[in-house]
C-alpha cells in the first residue's frame, strides 16, 4: 500500500488522475473511427496523457519508485512517442480489463484511400489467419 494520503472520496491523487484518464478515453472511444472529428480526439487524448502524467508522478511521489520497465519505454519511444505509447497503454488496460505488458509500439502506414476503417482490415487478417496454408 502507498503512504499517500486519501481524498474524501477515498481514492489517492494517482487513483483519481488514472480515473480521470479512463474515462476521457472511454469517452473518446466511439470517435476513433469518424475522419472528422480527429481534432476532436487528439484535443482529448492529449487531456487524457496529462491526467496519465500527474498519476506517474504522483505515484512516484508517494512511493519514491521509479518505472519498472525504463528499457522498455526507451524501446518504445524510438518508435512512436511516448505520449502515444501511454495513451494506447491505457486503452489496452481498459479493453482488457487484466494484467499486460506492451511490447512493442509501432505505427502502421494507411493507404491513400479518404477513408480506411480499420476494423475491416482486422477482420479480413483474422479470416485469412484461421485458413490452414497448404
């Protein structure tokens, strides 16, 4: 348990920053997909990155620990930044709802198409996948 001190609520400062990230990414969720509300959502995971920060340092704070998995982040970061890395971190917690370990970030070239839905594309490779290759 963390020496830091509980709100009224109950809840530390890192609990209520990390609340305040997941549910502005479970806002924005359902926006991923619509081409024209992308200013929309970028302002939003850019607020969801700030609350993922004042939790780190809180955390930080509270228990004097540095990150566990620092080579790990360093790996990432050559890929894409760090901001993008923590917000897809984040994600995947949600949409998992257990424990995990990000690998690997990397990002994907679209085609020159006006609009690409990405969960076809994830559909058809799981179709091509479960087809036995003669």
């Amino acid at each position: 348990m963390s020496n830091e001190q509980s709100g009224a609520d109950g809840l530390t400062a890192t609990e209520r920053s990390l609340g305040q990230a997941l549910a502005v990414i479970h806002r924005v969720l359902p926006r991923l997909d619509e081409p024209g509300r992308a200013g929309e959502v970028q302002t939003a995971l850019r607020k969801a990155l700030g609350f993922l920060e004042a939790a780190r340092l809180s955390h930080e704070q509270s228990t004097g620990a540095r990150p566990a998995m620092a080579g790990e982040e360093q790996r990432v970061t050559t890929r894409v930044a760090p901001e993008i890395a923590a917000v897809i971190a984040a994600a995947v917690s949600v949409v998992l709802d257990r424990p995990f370990r990000l690998v690997t970030v990397q990002q994907v070239p679209l085609p020159a198409v006006p609009h690409f839905n990405v969960w076809a594309v994830e559909g058809r490779t799981q179709i091509f996948q479960s087809h036995k290759v003669r």
